[in-house]
C-alpha cells in the first residue's frame, strides 16, 4: 500500500474532504492556475509572498510520487504553513519544521492564503 492510499484510508473520515482527488469544494484537481470550482480560491503555492500564510488544500497529482514525498514530510490538506523563502528552492514552516522543496514540486502544492503574513 502506497503512503498516499494510507492515509486516504486512515484519515479519509476526517473533515478534510477526498483530499486524495477531489478539491475542499468536491471539483476535480485543477490544472491551471486557479481552482476551476466556483468560489474556490486555492492557488499553487508558488504565487504566495515571503512572510505569507496559507492552508494546504489539495495536491495536483494526488497518486504521484510527488504526493509520497509531501505526505511523508507531512504536508496534508489543512496544514497550516508560512512561505519563508522563494529562492533558491521553495522555503515553508509547517508547525516547528522548515520543509525544502523544489519549484516543481511547490507548483503541485494547492493552498488557500489566510491573509496573514508573518515577519520571516
């Protein structure tokens, strides 16, 4: 079982929704980008601002190993993480943890900003 179907199956009764395939608002993983679902506001995490918050919603390619690399450093749906650094890799706090990734691999992050910035 992949680390991705475990967590599907351990916490899919969670509030998050179908976090594996489906958006919070239930619409199909966007490809472009912004959410195709109306209303929805989630954007990849490569446009937020240093400083800038935002909350985890749904991942591009859920089934890919990209998704295996997020779950395994924890980054799930409704994780709440703060933006420190765009260059030269992506730079997020996750709770006490600070996550490296690369700029592929931040565009298949779908977040939803919160509004609030923090000094970084």
């Amino acid at each position: 079982m992949s680390p991705v179907d475990w967590l599907r199956r351990t916490f899919g009764s969670l509030s998050v929704g179908n976090w594996g395939s489906d958006c919070p608002v239930h619409h199909p993983i966007p490809h472009a980008g912004a959410c195709s679902a109306v209303g929805c506001d989630s954007v990849p995490l490569t446009v937020l601002r240093q400083g800038q918050r935002a909350v985890v919603t749904c991942l591009d390619d859920p089934g890919g190993p990209a998704a295996r690399r997020l779950a395994a450093m924890g980054v799930l749906p409704g994780a709440e993480i703060t933006l420190t650094q765009h260059w030269p890799v992506f730079v997020f706090r996750l709770g006490p943890s600070e996550l490296a990734v690369d700029a592929s691999l931040a565009a298949g992050m779908r977040v939803r900003r919160t509004g609030q910035e923090r000094d970084s």
